[in-house]
C-alpha cells in the first residue's frame, strides 16, 4: 500500500492527542520524545510517524506510566508496551487510537485488521457502542477544529457503514416479534449521516422487529405512501446536520400535522440537533432520545 504523507501543526497533535500543546513541548523538549520539523518561519510540522508515536505514549501515560519512564523506552518498546497493555485492558481505548491512525492514513488493511481483532471478543452491537460511537463523536470535533478533512470522515464514516450493513445482512429477515408495529427509518432532506440511524434499524432487526430502512434525505410528503400498507407506523429519524435549529419546530408540527393522524403512529427522534429538546415542548405523538442505549431498554 502506499503510504500518504501527512503533516501535522502541534495543534492537530493536541486534538488528536488529547494532549495539550504546551505538554507536548515539554515533552518534546525535556525528553527528546517527538522530533519535528520546522517550517522556514520556525513553525513546528509533525509527520505521521510523529503522530503515531504520540498516540502510543499517550496510551501508555494513560494507563498509568510515568512521562519519565516512558521517555527511558526505545523507540521500539514503546508500540510493544502499549500491545501488551491492550491485551490485558483497555482493548477499546487502544482500538480507537488505531482507528484515527487508519484514518489518517486511508489505511484499509489497519482498519480490518483492528475490526477483526475486536470480533475476537466482542459482539458487534459491542464494538459499535465501546469504539465506532466515541470514535465518531471524536472525529466529529476533529472535523470541526479543522484537524481532519470531510475526506477522512467519509472515509471512516464508509468502513463502518460496511460492518453495519455486513451485520444487518447476517440477521436476515427474522420478523419474530408479535408486535405489531412497522418501524420507519429515515433521514430528513439533506440529512446524509445515516450511521447512527442503520445501527439503530440493526438492533431493531436483532430483536425480531418489523424494519423499513428508507435511508438519506427522504422529503416528509413520500411517507405519506406507507399508510397504504401499514396502520400502525412507528416512525424514527436521525437529526444531525438537519433540519436547522430554527427550522426543527415549524419541521415536526408540520410532520405531526401530516403524518401523525393515525391514533396509533409515532416519530421518535435521535441526534445531536434534538439533544437538548425536552419532550414537553414537543407535539404528543413526537418523542426524543438521548441515547440509543435508552431507546432500546424501553423496547
């Protein structure tokens, strides 16, 4: 594979990281632990190898060691302590830091390869909530600070999205619950972030409920077809990036209005548009989530 050169300011490290600057100098400068190049205006820049390295002793001054103990560490004892570590505890931790660097790096082979090492103790629903979910909030804020690219989002965001619907395949159609309620899931227009909402369709389909995946940006009238084949509609979205914060009121009383007549539908509601939204405020029949996990403890 080839590789991608990357640079990096002392910022990027600090958000990657965790680790504020202002340590990292110290630690650069007091142990000699990372050595970066210098722009023509004596700006610090970081490669990947830099980053990777920092990544590791992050995780080992994490989990417990001493700043001092670790600079005493060749180069290459360092990435076989943190292993050694991971292997006792702290697996997800470890797996995280290794998926950014895949990131980074657009390094397919790493991501399968720490995936595969991850199924070897945990189920899939698991992984998703002790690594894919505080990954993606990370990089969310990496994105924001500029840090990342929506290229390497997209790029994470896709090998995910591969491993969910892998899963979503192997269960198959197993339609065993006695409930009669049919789940709709969809996206908002303009809404593309359908991550969260497949694993939520996931742990529908894993307990044997009836599931329609129609996915991204899906204009609130074309539901309206789905009462011609179902009575009893439970409907779920996923409010990311949209609809904007001013529009979120005018967009549910008009989705209430349209599509909630029938005594027995609902719209649930997860994301981080709606976090902050208390129920109370909200039409009868329109409900918000704060997590999955509460979501699916109600079922």
């Amino acid at each position: 594979m080839n590789k991608i050169q990357v640079n990096f300011s002392i910022k990027d490290l600090e958000n990657l990281s965790g680790i504020k600057a202002h340590t990292i100098r110290i630690w650069e400068k007091r142990y000699n632990l990372l050595e970066p190049n210098r722009t023509d205006t004596n700006i610090r820049t970081y490669n990947t190898s830099s980053l990777q390295k920092l990544l590791n002793i992050t995780y080992l001054y994490n989990n417990g060691y001493k700043i001092s103990k670790i600079a005493r560490l060749k180069a290459s004892e360092i990435p076989e302590t943190v292993k050694a570590i991971a292997e006792e505890s702290s697996k997800n931790n470890y797996a995280i830091s290794t998926l950014k660097l895949a990131m980074i790096n657009f390094d397919q082979d790493l991501f399968e390869k720490t995936y595969q090492e991850l199924n070897k103790t945990l189920s899939f629903k698991d992984i998703f909530y002790a690594v894919f979910l505080p990954l993606l909030s990370e990089i969310g804020m990496l994105w924001q600070t500029n840090t990342i690219t929506p290229v390497h989002e997209h790029f994470i965001s896709v090998q995910i999205k591969q491993k969910l619907l892998l899963g979503i395949e192997k269960l198959g159609y197993n339609n065993d619950s006695q409930d009669s309620r049919t789940f709709v899931l969809f996206l908002p227009d303009n809404e593309i972030h359908d991550i969260g909402l497949l694993f939520v369709n996931y742990l529908l389909k894993s307990k044997g409920y009836q599931t329609i995946f129609l996915g991204p940006s899906v204009p609130m009238t074309n539901l309206q077809e789905l009462y011609e084949f179902f009575d009893n509609i439970v409907f779920i979205s996923y409010f990311t990036i949209f609809p904007e914060e001013d529009q979120i009121e005018n967009y549910l009383n008009e989705f209430n209005n349209l599509l909630l007549n029938n005594d027995k539908s609902h719209l649930y509601l997860f994301g981080n548009k709606i976090v902050n939204i208390k129920n109370a405020n909200l039409p009868e029949k329109v409900k918000v989530f704060n997590s999955i996990e509460n979501f699916i403890k109600e079922m």
